[in-house]
C-alpha cells in the first residue's frame, strides 16, 4: 500500500498475474502476455484495520518504533504475527478488506508468493490482538473448530514457545486461562502440547473429568457418585454424557478426609487394639464422623494424636522396677474392673503420670507405677460405689455376712434393688445405692442390739413368695443357652458388629419369589429372539440358559462349538444384548 495514497501497489501484471522485472517497468509492457501496463484500475483503500495496520508495519520495520500491539519490539512483533498466522491460514479476511481466503504460507504445495495476501494477514493479524482477548479467543476457536491433531498439536506449542518471554506475559495469561477453560470443556486433552510445557497449568482446573480423578486422585466411580449425592463434591454430566468433577470441592473434600482416619489406623498411632477404639469413643474421648467412606466410623486424627502427647508423660533413661507396662497393668487390674477408659482418665487428670524410654512413644510403649496404681484403684472403686452404687456381692464384702442371711434380710424388710442390668445370657445384676445400702446398715444393728427379742416371720404368705422366686430364677437359668436371631455372628475388620443370625435365615418362600421372577424374565426374552439373526440367537440361548433341559455355558464352550474366537463370541453377545435391550426399550416406551 502507498502510504502517501492509501492505494495498492502493483504487484505483477494485470493480465497473467506474472511478476514485473524493472525492464518491464520501463518499457510499459509485460514480458509474458506484451500486455500494457496502463490497464491498472487504481483504487483508494476504504478499509481502515489495513491501512492502519500496514502503517504500523512501517513504523516498526523501517522506523524501529515499537508496535501498537503490546508495545513490542520489531523482532518480537514479527515473531509473535508468525506464530498468529498458523492460527488464521486457510481462513477468509476477518476485516473485511476481500472475500479471498488466506493463504500464508506460500512456499507449500501449490501455491504462490503474494504481497497482497501478505499484507491482509498482517492486518488480520493485527485485527486478533485489538480488543483483546475477545478478538483472540474468537480466531481460536476458530482454529480448532476446522482442525484436529497433529495441527492442533503443533500451532499451539509454537506458540507457546514463542509467548513464554516476559514481553508477551498479557497474551501468556490470556491462552493459559483459553487452553484451560477448553481443558475443562474437553475440546482439547491433558497431554497436549501447551499442559507439557507448563504442567503447573493442569494445577489451575477448576473442573476435572471423572476419569482423571480417578487415576490421579484414586477415587472410584461409586465414591464419586456417593460424594455427590451428599453434596459434598459437585460433580455434572455434559451433553456427551462425560461427568466433570468440581476440583476446589474435591480438594476440600479430600483435604478434609485425610483428617479422618479408620479405628484399625487410629489403633496404630495410639498403640491398642482397633476393638477397644469403641470404648473409647463411647467415653467422648474422640469425635467420630460417618460421612467419609461409605457408613465406617472415622476418628478426628487431631485428636488421636493429642491423645497419645497427652499420655506419653516424662521420658527418662531406665525404667524403674516398680513400673509396669500400660498393657500389663489391663491384664492385671481387671479382677478391679480397670478398663482402658478409666486408665486413660487417670493418666489424663494427672493422678498417674506415666514414663516412656522413646520421645515418639504410644500407649503400648508407657510405663505407670504398680504401687500408685493399685492404690487409685481402690479409691476409684470406693469413689464409684458410693456414687453409682452396690454390687450384691459388694453388700457381702462391706457387711462381712453371708449372701443367706443377706437374701433373708432384704427380703425380710421389703428392700428392692435401685437397678436392675440384664445381660444378653439371661443374668439379672441387682445394684442398690447408698440410701439402699444405709437401710441394710440400720436393719444389722437393730438386729444386733435386739437379738434375743428377733424372731423370725414364717407365715404362709412368706414362703409362697420365696417358692415364686425360686421357680423364677430356675427359669431364668433355663434361657442362658438361648440364641437370639440378634445376636452378632461376625465382625467387620475395625471390630464392630456386623452382621446378625437373622440376616443370613432364607426361606423356601424366597426361593419360590426368585424362580417366578426368573421365569418372567426369561419369557420376556423369548417374546424378542426373532429380531436376532441365527448366529446371534445361538449365542444368547447359550449363555444365559434360555434352552429346555440345557444349562450356562462359557464363551470358549461357545466358541469351540461355533469354530470361532471367545472374542468374535463375546461381540456378538454385546451386539444381540443390544439389541434386545433397545427392543425392551422401546416397548417400554
């Protein structure tokens, strides 16, 4: 273009388009065709992102200015348009200046050199990068709505490469934030050329596709869909039926699940059996949640590890001898019902403070002295009694009587048991509390100082009642072998109670159910076998003992039978299955 005319310069000859050579110039007329040269239509050019942009190229290759894009110097203007043009060859004008399409690079197969075509891939160049980036965004989608693969593949490395400088930091952000956002819609792939320059980028998705999780992050389909179901992970379905996981709620998700761990894990770091976590639990010591994998109970990890700092106590070099191991003092102390709970509390309230030879020390590992201990048992004892009350065979131990003359004197004076425990064997344990106990107490000394005047009550009434009770505790003994259809016969691997006698209990009644269903199913399919070919029927009668009187058989059964491969066999199952299930449809439709 003249700059002075904004006019197009002649390129070549009007007639046969053939280069002009300065001899031809001169003598007014083509070497090729002889035609004059004075047929040339001059026209002014109307188009304004032309004119301005062939300014511009001037300005900056000739007049060493910066560009209007970007501020650029001329060596990285022209490398940046380079790269711009594998995204805009093979495209019409975008500025309107003609309706031709673009081909830019001339040296291919078939075509020619033209400073025409150059100069509007240059504006249309220009044109990409003003209102930036919705002028961007709009010739790359473009581009990858016309090509697929190896162009895809190279255009968008090259220019990759090329914007990686810190003067092209504006257009680097806006194609990270345009590779990812086609990432997340699955136009584009993870492992195309832009995610191998910059892997940090795959970092910043905000959506994932379902399979991805699955292979970077290790959780399964069904967990997926649970999490979702639960609102805990948003997770969506695309019009290709492709599923897109939210990233920042599953990385909450997951974040937030590493802090909950299994009983048998918590039973690792605390040094214990994963059985005695219930107890534990049970006492409040720790927090449990159910919404992390599936109905399993998971502990605060947080809390297991306070617990084990809280209870490893002092460390010291030798283990003195009048100290015995956490677990030995359980084996030891159950005839005083110590529990793990109520050691824990004791160590807790700083009435026992434990040694320990190893700074990372569990409970398995802490020492408690012997003498202190049994000494704190036996106030605890007296402490819990006088609080939660009397064992019957507490009564005989602080009375000092016999369990004859103890039965006699409660029934005697009329003195019921506060509570009542049954147990699952059919045992009752009679607990009276303090005021219970303080009654007996008062009835012993009026007895004491009354002994001559004491006389026993035999009436009728008195021993039908004590026949009525004996009859009744002989029954009771009847039903301590019993079995309840409750009663757990297994445990799942954290030791809870699992599964019941009556989950495992079948009835001929289900097995009737089940063949009827069967039998409806199966006459549903022979309704449609004629839409398959005889191959395909062949097959499906086979392997799903649709014959009288024949029996399942196995797909290289089949094969052999048929004289082909398992896997021809096996596609022509899915297709007949297919088939039938599009028919099923149908009807059901």
């Amino acid at each position: 273009m003249c700059t002075k005319h904004f006019v197009t310069l002649q390129e070549g000859c009007g007639t046969c388009s053939k280069p002009l050579d300065y001899f031809s110039f001169i003598q007014q007329s083509c070497m090729f065709c002889q035609s004059p040269l004075n047929r040339l239509n001059i026209e002014k050019i109307h188009c304004d992102i032309f004119s301005n942009s062939q300014l511009n190229l001037i300005k900056t290759l000739i007049f060493k200015e910066k560009s209007v894009i970007f501020n650029l110097e001329a060596k990285d203007y022209i490398e940046l348009i380079y790269a711009s043009f594998r995204f805009l060859d093979g495209f019409k004008d975008l500025t309107g200046f003609s309706q031709d399409t673009m081909d830019i690079f001339h040296n291919q197969k078939y075509k020619s050199k033209s400073s025409t075509i150059l100069a509007i891939a240059f504006s249309n160049a220009d044109w990409m990068y003003t209102s930036f980036a919705s002028h961007f965004y709009f010739v790359l989608d473009l581009f990858l709505a016309k090509f697929k693969y190896t162009k895809r593949y190279d255009s968008f490395l090259l220019f990759e490469k090329i914007v990686k400088r810190d003067c092209f930091a504006e257009i680097r952000e806006a194609f990270h934030q345009y590779c990812i956002q086609k990432l997340e819609s699955g136009v584009i792939r993870r492992d195309f050329g832009v995610f191998k320059e910059e892997p940090q980028l795959l970092q910043k998705r905000k959506i994932i596709r379902r399979e991805e999780v699955k292979i970077e992050k290790g959780v399964t389909y069904g967990k997926m869909f649970r999490l979702a179901k639960n609102n805990l992970v948003q997770m969506n379905q695309s019009n290709k039926n492709e599923y897109y996981v939210d990233q920042n709620t599953l990385d909450m998700y997951l974040k937030e699940e590493k802090r909950w761990i299994t009983k048998k894990e918590a039973g690792l770091i605390l040094g214990i059996h994963a059985a005695s976590l219930e107890s534990l639990i049970r006492a409040n010591l720790f927090e449990v949640s159910l919404k992390f994998s599936g109905k399993s109970k998971r502990i605060n990890l947080d809390e297991v590890k306070e617990l084990v700092t809280r209870c490893r106590g002092e460390l010291v070099k030798v283990i003195p001898s009048n100290y015995i191991s956490f677990h030995e003092a359980l084996i030891k102390y159950t005839i005083h019902n110590l529990s793990i709970v109520s050691l824990i509390q004791l160590i807790l309230s700083g009435v026992i403070i434990p040694v320990r030879q190893n700074s990372e020390a569990t409970l398995r590992d802490i020492y408690l002295e012997n003498d202190k201990l049994h000494k704190c048992l036996i106030d605890l004892k007296v402490r819990n009694l006088k609080e939660q009350g009397y064992f019957f065979s507490d009564l005989l131990k602080v009375f000092k009587i016999g369990e004859k003359r103890l039965r006699r004197l409660l029934k005697e004076h009329n003195i019921l048991p506060d509570i009542i425990s049954h147990y699952k064997d059919g045992r009752a344990r009679f607990l009276y509390k303090e005021t219970s106990k303080l009654r007996i107490q008062e009835v012993l000394v009026g007895r004491n100082s009354n002994k001559g005047k004491y006389n026993r009550f035999k009436s009728e009434s008195a021993r039908f009642i004590e026949n009525e009770i004996l009859m009744h505790l002989r029954s009771l003994k009847k039903t301590w072998k019993g079995v309840s259809l409750h009663d757990p016969i297994e445990t799942d691997k954290e030791g809870n109670d699992e599964i019941t006698l009556i989950d495992i209990l079948g009835s001929e009644a289900d097995d009737v159910v089940d063949a009827v269903q069967l039998k409806i199913e199966k006459a549903k399919i022979y309704k449609n076998l004629e839409i398959l070919d005889d191959r395909e029927k062949e097959v499906v009668v086979g392997r799903f003992d649709l014959e009288l009187g024949g029996e399942e058989r196995t797909l290289r059964e089949i094969a052999k039978e048929l004289g082909i491969s398992r896997s021809y066999v096996f596609r022509i199952e899915k297709r007949a299955l297919m088939k039938l299930y599009q028919e099923f449809y149908k009807a059901k439709r």
